[in-house]
C-alpha cells in the first residue's frame, strides 16, 4: 500500500480533480474563494488501501495511516501531526502540523485546529514520532494532550486519541486509559 505523502498540507481522500477545477472557476463569489482556499491545502490521497478509507472505532485503527506519515520523519526529526475524521470516524484527511528538531517539535494549537476546521472533520487523533524509536509519552506529551482535549472541546470536535509512533511500536493514550475528558 503507498500514500502520496505531502508535508505541510492536508492530504484529503474526498477531493478529486473535478471539484478543485470547479473551485478554480467558482472563485468569484465569497463561498467560491472559501471553496478555492480549501482546495489550495488539499491534495488527493492517492492508491489508499480499502481499510483506511473505513471507520476508525479506536485509536490503533489509526495507528497504520499515522505510521506511514511518520515514516518519512521516523528517524531524523520529531513531527506532530492530525488526522482529521468525518462524523462516522471515516479518514477524510491528515495534515503534518509542525516539525522539529531530533527530540522535540513545537504545537501551536491554532494551527493544529486549522486543518480538522477547514476539512469540516467532527473528530480527530493527534499524533507524533518519537526518532529515539521509545513511544513511551512525556510530560510535555501528556501536557500537549490535555491542552488539545480542552480546546478540541470549545471547539466542538472530539479529539479520539493521541497516537504517538516509536521504532517498531506506538503508544495510544486512549488503549492506555490515559486520555483527558477534556
């Protein structure tokens, strides 16, 4: 299985060509520039296996689309990404946040909420690379989890789970019990 992976952008499985040649036409109405910005930070997402297209009931569904965005950053730098759910828990995108150095990686969380809000997704899993290959989370991590919970909450999203990815293993605060209510 392959993904077209994109850093910086969100990667959507619901746009196709002729949506985003409709956007380009339709942008001189105020909904046509909206249309015309989403579509500017999505891309398709190409050859995904049937299985991430489906639901996602619990964090370690993810863990398989989480691990292949990760891939390209495993061993070199930390990165701190979203993957964005439609109202059924369906993938409907995923976006790299933020990328740092070889142990730590920067969260703002304007930016985190900004993809989940413009792809119109009802919930979302955070997730993140440890290049040391350990998942085991830190106290920054526990910290940046609560803080994301609290605000997906004012926000009305439902942050699922927050996924974080080591060498040949992960770490799932909600398969561990130790996801905030937020």
């Amino acid at each position: 299985m392959s993904y077209e992976i994109q850093p910086e952008r969100v990667v959507l499985a619901a746009v196709d060509a002729p949506k985003r040649a409709r956007a380009r036409s339709s942008c001189t109405s105020a909904h046509g520039k909206w249309l015309w910005l989403r579509m500017e930070v999505c891309a398709t997402w190409k050859d995904a296996p049937k299985a991430a297209l489906e639901r996602v009931t619990e964090g370690s569904d993810a863990v398989e689309i989480c691990r292949a965005f990760a891939a390209q950053y495993q061993e070199l730098q930390e990165f701190f990404g979203v993957l964005c759910l439609d109202q059924k828990h369906r993938p409907i995108g995923f976006a790299v946040i933020s990328v740092g150095g070889v142990d730590v990686t920067l969260v703002d969380m304007r930016l985190l909420f900004k993809p989940p809000l413009l792809a119109n997704a009802a919930a979302i899993i955070v997730t993140h690379n440890h290049p040391s290959g350990d998942p085991t989370p830190s106290r920054e991590d526990v910290a940046l989890t609560e803080k994301a919970a609290q605000a997906s909450k004012l926000l009305g999203l439902r942050l699922l789970d927050h996924i974080i990815i080591g060498r040949d293993t992960h770490f799932s605060f909600t398969d561990h019990g130790a996801m905030p209510k937020g």
